[in-house]
C-alpha cells in the first residue's frame, strides 16, 4: 500500500455577483442556480470559515432566516436539513426550495418583506498544501491523528466525498485496501457523520474510534 498523505487545505471565497433581498429572491436564485459548488458552499464550507460561528443554524440559509429575515420558523425548518443524506446537490437544492415554498405558502406570510441584509450567493476554490506528514501503515492514524490540521480532516473526510468513486472519505478507502483486518475500522470511520459538529469535534470522534480499535486490536492479539 502507498502511504497516506496528508493534505491541508483552505478556501478562496469568491462572490457570484448574485442576491437576495427577501424570500422570494431567494427562491427565484436558488431556482436559478445552475452551479452546485454554491450550494455545496453555504452548507459545508462554513466549517472551514472562521468569520462563521452559529452552531445553532449550521447552514447558511437558515442562519440568515434567522439573523436577517427573523424567521425561527424558516431558520429552524432550513437548519435540521443534513447535506450528508444527499447523495448530490441538486436534490439538496430541491429539498431547500420546497421548505422556502410551504412557508411563502402559509397564510400571514410576506414573502417580499426586505431582510435586514442581503443574502449574498459565494463559491468557493479549494487550496491545497503539504502538510508532510505521511501515515505508513494505519498503526500511525492512531499516532498522528490529533496532529493533523483541522483542514485536512476537512479534505480527507468532507471533501473527499465528492472526489471518491464510492462517495466516502479517503481514510475509509486507504484502510480499505489493507485488507479485512481493517475492514470493521474502515466502515465505523465511513458511517461518522461530520455534519452538526465542528472540525475539532470530528477530529476527535475519529481519534477515538481509531484508538478504540487499537486498543480493541491489541487485547485481542
């Protein structure tokens, strides 16, 4: 097996020239949209943005419902939606545009009430770096695993689910091909879900699951 290396990453955010001054604009754009990174942008980069910190609303649309249109409502129907149960972007978008309609639908309901600042649509590009650190044999994910950068443990196990063939993160697919001893820690890693929790609270589950399976491994040997 080759090692594993460890890459870091961050983001260039990069504005669309698109807004959104109430509801109905908001529909009408995301109606619009024709590029899924945007989408991909305001529900999972956020985790790797430090000017966002909203652990209640994790996703940007519903963070702005709350914060810029003062619709709990809105923002709390938005908020529950987990992009990791979508297989791709565009029945996430889909499933946005239907709780967005049900509300202009209800009765009371303005939809053209201006919020107190725009939603404005972003995208983002992703920088890579070396973080020279290479895992030799999957013993070393138990050693190195609080060491790596919190943006790696976005690239290795967030982003990685739209680059690889089956969907999954790439510690699951390296452990993977050093054979079925490696199986069951593979498949505990690919079932965490990295959504509603920070990058620190991720790189710790992940620690412990691989430290719980070494120590598992060594008292049974």
């Amino acid at each position: 097996m080759n090692p594993f290396t460890v890459t870091d990453c961050s983001l260039i955010v990069m504005a669309t020239g698109e807004s959104a001054r109430n509801l109905r604009e908001l529909l009408d754009r995301i109606q619009r949209l024709d590029d899924y990174a945007i989408i991909y942008f305001h529900f999972w980069d956020g985790l790797l943005r430090p000017d966002f910190v909203d652990p209640e609303y994790q996703n940007d649309f519903a963070s702005w419902a709350y914060h810029d249109l003062h619709d709990r409502r809105l923002a709390e129907r938005l908020s529950v939606l987990n992009p990791g149960a979508f297989d791709t972007m565009e029945p996430l978008r889909e499933r946005v545009i239907e709780i967005i309609e049900d509300r202009m639908d209800e009765t009371g309901f303005d939809p053209r009430m201006d919020a107190e600042n725009p939603f404005f649509f972003m995208r983002s590009q992703i920088i890579l770096f070396d973080t020279r650190i290479a895992l030799h044999q999957p013993v070393d994910l138990a050693q190195h695993m609080h060491q790596i950068p919190l943006g790696s443990i976005f690239y290795h196990f967030i982003d990685a689910r739209r680059r690889t063939d089956s969907g999954r993160n790439d510690f699951t697919e390296w452990l993977w091909g050093w054979g079925d001893h490696y199986g069951p820690l593979a498949e505990e890693i690919a079932t965490i879900d990295p959504y509603f929790k920070s990058l620190y609270e991720l790189r710790e589950q992940l620690a412990d699951v691989v430290r719980t399976h070494e120590k598992r491994t060594f008292a049974d040997g």
